[in-house]
C-alpha cells in the first residue's frame, strides 16, 4: 500500500523531484527508505514498478535520473562489500586524511539538538525522536558538522545515524557521510547548507521549526531562524530568553563558514602540491 501510494505521488509530481516545503520534511505515508532498510520492499521490485508507471503515463522508458537514488545506493553498497573500512577515516583509501577538530561539546550539543540553530536543531530532535529525517535536513547537520561550520570528523555524525536511524544502512551511511564531508566521490562543488537561510526558504512560515523547538514557537516568524537576533523584551515576552530558555548560538556561522573554507583551500593547495613530486 504505501508503495502504490508513494508511486502515485510521483506520478502526481510528473515523476520529478517535488518542490520542498515544511510537509515534505514531515513523517508520511509516501517515504519508503525504513522499508527498504528492513527488507519490507525489495528495490528491484520498486525499479520495476516505477518503470511499469512511467511507461504507462508517458509511454517510453524512464530516464536513468529517475533511477539515481537506488543506483547510488547500490552502488554504496557495492563499495561497502569491497571495503570494509569504509565507515572509518585512518585506513581509508577512499577518504582523504582531513585535519579535523575535537569537541565533546560541539559534538553533544550537535547530537542532543541544542546548538543555538533553531533549524538544525529541529532537525536532529525529529531524527532522535522519531528516527527519520528528510535527505535535504540529513544534508543540512551533515554539513554543518563536518565542512560547513563545526569542522568536527564525519565518523561522529556517523556513528549518530547510525544510533538513531530506522533507515542506517552501513555502507550507505559512510558513503554518503563520505561524500557529504568533501572526503570522496566530489565530483563538483558541494553546495553548502546555510544553518539559517536554507530553512527559511523551506519553512517560510517556521511550521516545521516550531513542531520540534518549541523553545522559539512563540517568537514573530521574523525571528523563529534566528532568536538570538529578537530584541530582549521579546524574548522575555515570548519565554525564550537566549542563553537562558534557549542556548546561544555555538558559533558564529559566518566566519565559521569562512574559516572552513580557507581550511578546504589549504587542503586543496597542500595535494596539488603533493601530487607534483609524485
């Protein structure tokens, strides 16, 4: 039932990647990943299925894009076969060698939804709570852990998912964490998630926020991204009193954001060099 449902879904978004809102991050009927996680759907079953509606509604075979989630994961699954070190960064052929920071704090405060970024936050309460979180929200904490702005080991986050997951899969999830950090299988630029402004665009009436902090339900729209920027008055009013109620922000994401990009730069510049006495 819930495939049928999901393959109608696609049917209705013209088989393309439906435009995210705050329901699109919410638990639903129509997302299939812990079912194939468990053996519930097989996933040759699922590519039959969609190609069987596709052709039915267009009449002529899907286009290998459809299809790239499932190949990806297969394909993760292949290197996690070959590889068993693949959920590990020291003896990793595949991952490059990054010098990346400690912090128990970072690292709790990150796991535990309190990091003074109501979006993130939202998004690692829902996955402790409920254990599914959207690919896009899994992007978000994902970069700002590693790359974007904490710049503290992918196997953390890992290991996180790993723990909270109905879907974890293995090799899935260190691929995936792998190239999420900018560790392998960059082919391109990574986009980096913005821990404030790729909620807003998403969540512009702040629903999906709200539902799991709901330190900040209270404040104006205006301020639900970023509360520590309401004037004092009304954090008071609104019993969510930055530092108090609710916890500062753990950095600064703007200049952690440049910092960890003159880091990558520096990374960059040191294997070009390598690569030139090799």
């Amino acid at each position: 039932l819930r495939l049928e449902k999901g393959l109608q879904q696609m049917i209705i978004n013209d088989f393309c990647e439906p435009h995210l809102t705050a329901s699109s991050l919410m638990p639903s009927e129509i997302h299939l990943s812990p079912y194939l996680r468990l053996g519930c759907l097989s996933p040759r079953l699922f590519y039959q299925r969609i190609t069987q509606e596709y052709i039915k509604a267009k009449t002529s075979n899907p286009p290998q894009k459809i299809f790239n989630k499932l190949l990806w994961r297969e394909f993760f699954f292949t290197v996690g076969s070959q590889l068993p070190e693949s959920p590990e960064m020291v003896n990793n052929p595949l991952s490059l060698q990054i010098p990346w920071e400690e912090s128990a704090e970072y690292l709790e405060r990150w796991k535990q939804g309190m990091t003074g970024f109501p979006w993130i936050d939202a998004i690692m309460r829902q996955l402790r709570s409920e254990g599914w979180i959207h690919d896009v929200a899994r992007r978000a904490v994902g970069s700002f852990l590693t790359r974007g702005c904490l710049w503290i080991n992918w196997e953390e986050g890992f290991k996180v998912f790993d723990e909270f997951q109905l879907d974890a899969e293995r090799s899935l999830n260190s691929g995936n964490w792998l190239w999420l950090s900018g560790s392998t299988y960059v082919r391109e630029h990574i986009p980096w998630l913005c821990p404030v402004e790729v909620g807003k665009k998403i969540d512009p009436t702040g629903e999906y926020v709200r539902r799991y902090v709901p330190e900040v339900r209270n404040l104006p729209t205006e301020y639900v991204f970023e509360p520590w920027l309401a004037p004092r008055d009304l954090q008071m009013s609104c019993c969510c009193v930055i530092g108090q109620d609710y916890p500062s922000p753990i950095v600064d994401h703007v200049q952690q954001r440049a910092i960890c990009v003159q880091r990558l730069r520096d990374l960059a510049f040191s294997l070009t060099a390598a690569d030139k006495f090799i």
